[in-house]
C-alpha cells in the first residue's frame, strides 16, 4: 500500500472527492484493491484511502487518543504519504518518522500537552510535512530544548515544512530555550510559508519578565546546513528564527529571507556560535517589526544582549541586506550602552556586510563589531547612536543615511567609533553618509588608519547644546578631508581634532554657528589645509588652536577683522599660513603679538601671497594672542588704509 497511484495526474484525492472518483474509474489505487468497486459495499475503514490516518482507526474530534493509529499510518506508508482530512488529532504519545515521508492535511490540526515533540523525524531523507496545524496545549516548565516544540528534526538530509501553523497555546515559567520547529543535523532543508504565534491570553509581550520568554519559532543547531528559511509570518515568538552552534559542528549555508516578524519579545533574526562557527549566511527582505527584549537575567539586572532585531555575534561572512527593521529595544532602550543594535554584529564576527536595510527607532540602528565589515546604503532614523563600532579592523561605512527626528539630545550620534574592548581600532573608512539632527555627526577615538570623507553633516534641530560635528580624539594617522558641515542651530563645533599625524584639509563648514567651526589640538604632523568656511568671524571660526611639534595650520582669508590664539606647547612651531590671497592683492596684514618672544614677519606689499610666523620654543605665555588687522591699498591716494 506504501507506492499508491492517486489518478492522472497523481494527486491526493479528498475524501469528498473519493466517490466521484471511483465512480469515474479515475483512481487507479493501491495493489488494484479500487480497480473496480462497488460503492454500496464500501465499510467504513474501505471507504478512506490507505494514506488517510482514518484508514487506521483515527477518529479526528480532538478527545480520542489518535497516536496509535496515525503512528501505523506512517509506518505503512513509508517512501510514501501521509494524509490527514479535516479533523483535530489528539496526540498522547508522539509521533515518530523514520523513513522518507510526506505528510499533508487539509483543515487538519494535531495538538497535545506532550512533554516532548509532537512529531519527530529522525535518521532519515526526503521528508516533507506541509497544510497541517499543530497546536501545544501545555508548557513544560525546566524540560530540554525539544520539551515543547512541535516539529523536532534530527540527523535528516532534504527536510520540507511548508503552508503549516504552529500555536503555543500555554505559557509557563522558565520553559527552557525550545522552538516549534527544531532542527539539528538537518541538511537541505525548505521551511517556508508557515505561520507560528503565541495564543496564551495571559502571556504580555510587551511586560519585563524574569523567568518567562516566549516560544522559539524555528530553531537550527548544530550541523544545519545548504537550508531556505522564506515567507514564514510570526507574532508574539521569541525568536522567531535562530541559528545557534553549541557542540562541534558549523552551521552554514543558510539563506533566511521574506519572513514577517511581529512583536518579538526576545530578537527578531538570531545567529550566534559557542563553539564552532556560524558562516555563509544571507539574510534578505526580511521584515521585523517591534522587538521588546523583555527577559531579564535577575529580578534587577537585564540581559542588555536581549531585543535587537538581528543579533550576529561570533559569526563569519554573512550579508545583512534589504531587511526592514522597526522599533527594537523597546524595553531595553534605557539602558543605554547595554542596548543592542537594530542590526548587531557583535564582537568576535568576521566579514559581515550590511547593506541597502532600513531601520527605524531604538537605542542602535547598526553595531558594527565585526572585521572586514562593510556598511553601506543603510537608511536609519530616530536612534541614539546611528552606527556604532566599538572594536574591530577593516571597517568600511559608506553612503548610509542617518536622520534624528526626535530626540535632539547631547547623546544622539550619527556614527560612534570607539574602543571598549582595550584596543586601537584600525583602517576604518567614513566616507559619503549623510547625517541630519545628530548631536555628534561622527565622533571617532582611539582609531588609527582612519579617513573621514565626503560627509554631509547637517543640523538644524540640536537646540542650544554645543553639538559636534566631526570630532576625532586621541586618534593617529588618518585624514579628514571633503566633509560638508552645515549647522543653522545650536553652538559647538564643525570639526575638532585631538588627534596626530592627520590631515584635515578640503572641508566646507557652513551655516550660522554661535561656536567654532575648527577646533584644533593636534599632535605631532597634523595639517590643516585649505578649509572653507562663511563665518564673519575668523576667531569663532578657528576659536583655539593648539600646534604640536612640526604641526601647520592653513588659514583661508575670508573676513577683514580676525584674531587667532595659539597654544605654545614648549616647542619651536612654523605656525600660520594664510593661502588664497593671491585673489586678494589689495589686501595686507599687520600683526601685534602680546609677547616679544616671538618672532613675526608680516606682509608688506600688494604682491606678497602669504604671511609666516614663528613661535620661539620656550615662550614664556602660554597662549600668544595675536590681533591681525587688514588694510587695503587705496590707487588713488597710494596709501594703505587700515579697515575697521
């Protein structure tokens, strides 16, 4: 009965259609048996096919015990099928496949209290379960992580779940790290276009939680590989897909894409390795919307890992592109730098790549901890830190755009490169994001190899509050170069750097600022060339410039009354060049320094271009102010005329 003929075109007959099938002498049927029959005659058990449940003795109302008979069902029909009609199958004892199978209903729902898996498929290929509902009707409190999943495949290569429903219907402390669908060892698998939700009426998914976390929806551990995880629809799960390695074998090769997820309490997408790696994975198009991160660790302390929307961490190349991404860390924004990213890569990943996703509210939009990273293309709004490094090399974040619309705060910044893990970051490329409404537009520290590029930093809703918009400390070796700043509200700073060795040339600072436009300190070979600004005040542009050892400052000449303050810091400096003044040949300089240990010369004649100073090592002030006031050169009566 195992290799049934189910009539021309080999599909399943319905029971409705069973009649008018025969009657039609469309089925074929199994060792002749329907061949030619007459329908009067039929008994009860030979009016179901030999692939329905109910052929065996299943009764389908939901009471009655039915595992026995769906049990003989699917041993009768290895390298077959299995139907279930329309029906609600109580499961008592669970559910056992070893050998290739199809397993498919119609309105057929199979529900039990169980406290292990409904159905499991084990040592064994070619198995596809697809059209039925399952339904758990008790939660097993501190069982193992297969006490309350429906689906547990293990050790099973080309393994199928499709158009199924799975509904946690009780909830219960401390269940334990279970999924509905549980894979482990299982190789070419299809899971898609399923549907899992949490339906206990008392379950708040919204309430911090010490013990209680709701359901995984489909889970892979150890050994999963080559597998799709598409158009599968969650609401209240967990997680609603996880990938997790604990013992001693990969997962890899996994495309996640197309999946809707709603009101997550746990993460929305989670990848992460204990032991061996997580690798080659590729999540695409997926839609996460709302993660609360509502369990805690104690009654006090949160697990400040909880409620991101994709939470990578100790994982190798995998791409992150085209997800949309809604209001992550509902519970756990507050806890500031505890709070996990709308997209986490965490320490201990390798060649992740972020791109083309959207993301909207919460503490992070993107943590990028990973080496080799690239971040690029990025759209996200209303977060206290846009794009955040922590740690790792080799991290390029280009052409992102980074928007605040609410918050206006002293803690909000586009992009935060910073050391937390007691190790210079380095070759981190910043170049073409635009950044609108952040308090620091990028603030970078302890990075070396760094270029900062052809930036769009604009803020006009940052208040009062000095803001930043690009401020580099105790950073080496790097270049700042081409970057827009445009700030029409608030003071602070356009650029500040307290770094060495970089070069902070090219850039357009812009807009009316009650601060500075460059605030220097920089160290040992820090340039600073050919910048542009619109300020009418050269001193509110520059404010307090500190020269290191064979340090230079180029100055463009932009207004008719300047004064500039430099530190001296105990060492010779060749200091100040004023460029561009060839454009302005009727123009001169004449400078007063407040002290005479310095030596200045000043420019005298129409055609001198520039203007150098030096400051002698060892001055006794510690900031020599310096008044330069401009003449202009009058044709007529041949004489210089100073301007007020």
């Amino acid at each position: 009965m195992a290799n049934c003929s189910y009539g021309p075109n080999g599909q399943i007959p319905r029971d409705a259609e069973f009649i008018t099938a025969i009657r039609s002498k469309r089925y074929v049927g199994c060792l002749g048996k329907f061949n030619e029959i007459d329908v009067n005659t039929l008994t009860a058990k030979e009016f179901f096919l030999p692939n329905n449940v109910k052929y065996y003795g299943a009764v389908g109302d939901g009471v009655t015990d039915d595992s026995a008979a769906i049990q003989a069902a699917i041993d009768a029909n290895g390298n077959g099928d299995v139907f279930f009609p329309a029906g609600t199958y109580l499961i008592g004892t669970g559910l056992t496949v070893t050998t290739p199978l199809v397993i498919c209903g119609e309105a057929a729902t199979i529900t039990g209290g169980i406290p292990f898996p409904l159905l499991f498929v084990t040592a064994t290929n070619h198995v596809t379960v697809c059209g039925l509902t399952f339904i758990r009707t008790t939660a097993v409190s501190s069982g193992s992580s297969t006490s309350n999943t429906c689906i547990y495949a293990q050790g099973v290569d080309v393994f199928k779940v499709h158009d199924c429903k799975f509904f946690q219907s009780v909830m219960t402390a401390d269940m334990g790290n279970y999924a509905m669908v549980f894979c482990n060892f299982v190789t070419h698998f299809n899971i898609e276009d399923n549907y899992f939700e949490v339906t206990d009426p008392t379950f708040d998914i919204t309430a911090l939680d010490t013990q209680t976390r709701a359901g995984d929806g489909i889970y892979c551990r150890d050994g999963c590989s080559h597998g799709i995880i598409s158009r599968n629809q969650s609401l209240k799960i967990g997680v609603p897909i996880g990938l997790q390695t604990i013992g001693l074998s990969e997962i890899e090769n996994i495309t996640i894409s197309d999946n809707v997820m709603q009101q997550s309490s746990y993460y929305g997408i989670l990848l992460y390795s204990i032991t061996e790696r997580v690798s080659k994975i590729t999540l695409s198009g997926n839609v996460i919307d709302r993660v609360y991160g509502n369990y805690y660790n104690t009654a006090t302390t949160p697990n400040y890992t909880h409620g991101a929307g994709i939470y990578i961490q100790n994982a190798d190349y995998v791409t992150v592109t085209g997800n949309y991404i809604f209001d992550t860390n509902i519970n756990t924004e507050n806890f500031g730098t505890l709070s996990p990213g709308a997209i986490a890569c965490i320490l201990g990943d390798v060649g992740c790549s972020v791109v083309g996703n959207v993301c909207r509210k919460g503490y992070a939009g993107i943590i990028a901890d990973s080496d080799n990273m690239t971040v690029s293309g990025n759209c996200l709004t209303d977060f206290t830190r846009g794009i955040w490094k922590r740690t790792g090399n080799n991290c390029t974040i280009t052409g992102n755009v980074i928007e605040d619309t609410v918050q206006f705060n002293g803690g909000v910044h586009g992009i935060f490169v910073q050391n937390n893990y007691s190790t210079v970051n380095e070759n981190i490329s910043i170049t073409g994001n635009s950044i609108k409404n952040c308090y620091y537009g990028v603030q970078m520290s302890e990075t070396e190899y760094f270029t900062l590029s052809n930036n769009v930093i604009f803020n006009e809703n940052v208040g009062t509050d000095a803001g930043q918009g690009l401020l580099m400390t105790t950073c080496d070796k790097g270049s700042c170069i081409g970057n827009t700043i445009r700030k029409n509200a608030g003071s602070g700073f356009g650029i500040r750097a307290l770094s060495s060795n970089t070069v902070v040339s090219g850039n357009n600072l812009t807009g009316a600022l009650s601060s500075q436009v460059l605030n220097i300190n920089p160290g040992s070979g820090t340039v600073l060339t050919n910048n542009l600004t619109d300020q009418d005040n050269i001193a509110a542009a520059l404010g307090t410039v500190q020269l290191g050892t064979a340090a230079t400052l180029e100055v463009p000449y932009y207004t008719e009354n300047m004064l500039i303050e430099l530190t001296d810091n105990t060492t010779a400096i060749d200091g100040i060049s004023f460029g561009d003044l060839s454009l302005k040949q009727d123009v001169i300089f004449h400078i007063t320094c407040n002290t005479g240990d310095a030596t200045i010369n000043h420019l005298s004649a129409p055609a001198a271009p520039a203007f150098r100073c030096r400051i002698a090592a060892g001055a006794p002030l510690t900031v020599l102010q310096f008044q330069i006031y401009t003449f202009r050169w009058s044709p007529t009566s041949l004489s210089w005329t100073q301007i007020a």
